[in-house]
C-alpha cells in the first residue's frame, strides 16, 4: 500500500476527489483561522477581556481545523475518494475511513456546529441587555446544546458493539439507521439557524442610527445566514439518499 491506500499495477492513476478535499479543507481553514485572529483582535484592541463567545468560537476553530486535518489523513493514509475498487486494500482501508467518519462526526456537529452556533448567541447575550431577547437567546442555546449531545452520544454509541462501526464482521453487531436519525436532526438544525439570524433583526432596527447603518448591521448578521444554506443542502442529501448510495464509501 506504501502508505496511501492506493497501489496500482498500471501506470494510470484512477480518478481521485481526495485533492479537491483537500484544497478545500486548506482554503476553508486559513480562513476560518483569519476571522476568529481577526475577532481576538479586535477584542484587544479596544482594551476589554475577552468573553464567552470568543473562547467559544475558538473550541468551534479548534473543532473545524481537527475536522480538516482528519480528512487529509484520510486521503492520504486510507485513500479517501477513490472508489472502493481502486483501493490497494479495501478491507483495511475502508475500516480506518469508516473510523475517520465516526470522528468526523464527532469533530462535525458537537465540536464544529454546536460551538459556532452558541458563541454567536453568547455574542448577542453580551451586546444586546433585553430580557426579553436573552431569554429566547438562552433558550436557543438549549436547543442547540441538546442536539449537539444527542448528535455526540449519537455517533459514539451508534453500533452494538461499537466496533461493529467498521468491522461488519463482528457477530450479532447491528447499527441504528443513520439515514432516519439526521433526518429528524438536520430540520431542527436549520430552524435553529433561522432564529439566530432572525433574533437580533428587530432590536437593531430599532436602534438609534441611519438606515443605512442598521442595513450594514443587519448584512454582518445575515453573513450567518450562509450557514444555514449549508445546513439546507446536507438536509436535502440526508433526505435524498439512502444507505445503497454510500455504499461506495471511500468516494461518497
């Protein structure tokens, strides 16, 4: 295998999605990496502790870059995103890529999603003094921290035993249906991203400024709303796919 997964007889390489992957993991890292320096920045510079939401968007970075760097151990060492029959050893190398998934997951929604979510609302907690308005904040913030330890426990504890993860060769070992589990998370996962964005919109309307002040307020919130795209588009894959559709999973 000579360390990559991969090993072919003829000197032509099969079609591979790994480096894209990997170019996209690089991109979006530096600039995850850039907003959340930025944001530390800025918080110095004005001469003020940091607070809540920054330590906790930095867990989000941390998560997000632990993320990125398991997908190019992965395309390198298990050769992920080649299909399974360009695989040097598909037994071994689709056990680690189904290990590297488990983790994934993990890193994904608990350590990525969750984190970002709740440091943002943290952010209008500390900015924004109406009750009324933090009371909603804290409890989106509950909903978001259930999912994210329902989705956390979830992955870890979602085979019996949980090694049966990637050796479908265990005895008696059974999963429960993934496909069935994120469809009933991915739209809660949407509608929470909805009230985040939409939570601060009317406090800021009825701030003290220029219109033209409250309209750039309100895009820097909506920003936030790309995310929710995002969330949109894995709903619909979870929606549309079935498990015969991963079947080929060193290249889904």
């Amino acid at each position: 295998m000579g360390g990559t997964g991969t090993d072919w007889e003829s000197g032509e390489q099969p079609s591979n999605g790994g480096t894209g992957l990997i170019a996209a993991c690089v991109g979006l890292s530096v600039i995850q990496i850039i907003f959340v320096a930025a944001k530390f920045y800025t918080r110095s510079m004005q001469n003020t502790r940091y607070g809540a939401d920054e330590w906790v968007m930095l867990v989000a970075l941390i998560g997000s870059l632990a993320k990125a760097i398991l997908y190019i151990v992965l395309v390198v060492k298990a050769g992920l995103g080649y299909h399974i029959d360009d695989l040097a050893y598909p037994h071994q190398d689709i056990s680690l890529i189904k290990k590297g998934f488990i983790a994934l997951e993990i890193f994904d929604f608990p350590l990525t999603i969750t984190p970002a979510k709740i440091s943002l609302l943290l952010f209008y907690v500390r900015i924004f003094y109406t009750r009324k308005f933090q009371v909603a904040a804290y409890f989106v913030g509950a909903i978001v921290l259930g999912l994210g330890i329902s989705v956390f426990f979830e992955t870890i504890f979602q085979c019996s035993p949980i090694a049966y993860g990637w050796d479908p060769t265990i005895a008696d070992g059974s999963c429960i249906n993934q496909t069935i589990f994120y469809r009933a998370v991915s739209p809660i996962n949407v509608a929470t991203g909805v009230m985040i964005v939409a939570l601060p919109i009317p406090l800021i309307w009825r701030l003290h400024a220029r219109t033209s002040q409250k309209l750039a307020l309100i895009g820097v919130f909506l920003l936030s709303g790309l995310g929710i795209i995002v969330s949109v588009f894995r709903m619909l894959i979870h929606y549309t796919s079935s498990p015969a559709d991963l079947s080929d999973v060193s290249c889904e």
